[in-house]
C-alpha cells in the first residue's frame, strides 16, 4: 500500500524554527515527505497558489493529500494523530499531564521571549552570525527562560520528560540561540541543548541548511 503524498513548505534559506520543527517531526516518524522551498524574500508566499494552500500565507505549511494547514505545533500535533503509535514514533509524551506540559512549552516559546527571537534570530544558529550584547529587554527574557527551564529539567535527565518528544527540539533551539551567540547560560542548560542538537533528525536539518549556505 503506498503511502499518502506529504509535502511541507519551507522558507527557501532552511532558517525558520518552526519548519525545523515540523521536518525533526517527519524525521522522527519515519514517513515520506517532499521538501518544497518558497522564497519569502521574493514574496512568493503572497501569491496566489501559495495563497491557496495557506491561510496564514506562512511557513511551514504542510499539504497532506489534498489538506493543507500551517502553524507547526498543529502540524505536529495532527502528525502524532494521524501517524499514531505503535506504528510510528510518539512526538508527544503519553501521559495526558506530560503532555499537556509539552504543548504549554510549544505555545510559550511561540508566543513569547520576543527579544530573544529579536536579537537572537536564527542567523546565529544556522549562519554563525556573531550578535552584540543583550538589550536590557533580552537579558530579562533570557532570564525568565533559563527559570523555566531550571523549572522544568530535572536534574540528571537529558530530556524534558523522561524520553525525548518534539518540545525538546523547540526548547533547545531556543536556547542555543542565547548558547551560540556566547550568553551566559548554566552548564546544565547548555548541555541540554547540546544533547538535543546531536540527535539524527535534528543534525539532519542542519546538513541541509549548512548545505544551502555553501
């Protein structure tokens, strides 16, 4: 039996975290997928095809057969349901509580720490772009995220829950925007962020966008 086609819409350079997300998310699952560039410098997500297939007009943007839908927690989300264990790897934790706990991170590093994601931009991560000193306004956002995250790892463990899920990915993406950038970020936290960027879907994404640049 063949499998149903998957296409995700990417940003044309590889930098967006959020299609980052959604490709580890593939990755993970083990399933088929074609990778279609669209370049946002060129406004080509504001025409009109690519009008169709996204109401938000962004990436990522997955079509799936013929259902297409963007924002990548939703898209990841719809992925753990529709390519559900024991068939396909879990994204999500199984406990409901765990799970509930993932979904928050994913919201709250989409929704806030906005100086970071400003003065930190994925260029950092993915280009090697050496930023200045934090603003006032990104020290204290970097501040709040390192206290969550304290919060939230549990001392001696390498991921979030016991076992890996896709708020991992997203956390330490965040937080190596602050580890490669030379900020200051306990030793715990960094290693953190250092073990999640070792794993094989994840290093996967970074061969591709290193292999863009060249």
């Amino acid at each position: 039996m063949s499998q149903p086609k998957i296409t995700l819409y990417s940003d044309s350079h590889f930098f967006s975290p959020y299609v980052m997300s959604v490709y580890v998310a593939l990755k993970e699952k083990g399933v088929r997928f074609e990778l279609e560039p669209v370049d946002l410098a060129e406004h080509e997500n504001q025409q009109e095809a690519y009008a169709e297939l996204s109401l938000t007009r962004r990436v990522p943007t997955l079509l799936h057969e013929n259902f297409s839908f963007s924002e990548s927690s939703a898209i990841t989300e719809y992925l753990d349901e529709v390519f559900a264990a024991p068939d396909f790897a879990s994204l999500y934790p199984r406990d409901k509580q765990k799970r509930a706990k993932a979904r928050e991170i994913q919201a709250w590093l989409r929704s806030d720490l906005m100086p970071i994601r400003q003065e930190r931009s994925t260029e950092v991560i993915f280009a090697g772009l050496k930023p200045p000193a934090l603003s006032l306004e990104g020290e204290y956002a970097a501040a709040k995220l390192i206290a969550g995250v304290e919060r939230l790892l549990i001392e001696g463990h390498q991921n979030l829950f016991g076992e890996w899920c896709i708020a991992d990915t997203d956390l330490a993406l965040m937080l190596n925007r602050l580890v490669m950038a030379g900020d200051p970020v306990p030793e715990r936290i960094a290693d953190y962020a250092h073990f999640q960027w070792q794993r094989a879907s994840v290093c996967q994404w970074l061969a591709l966008s290193a292999a863009k640049r060249r």
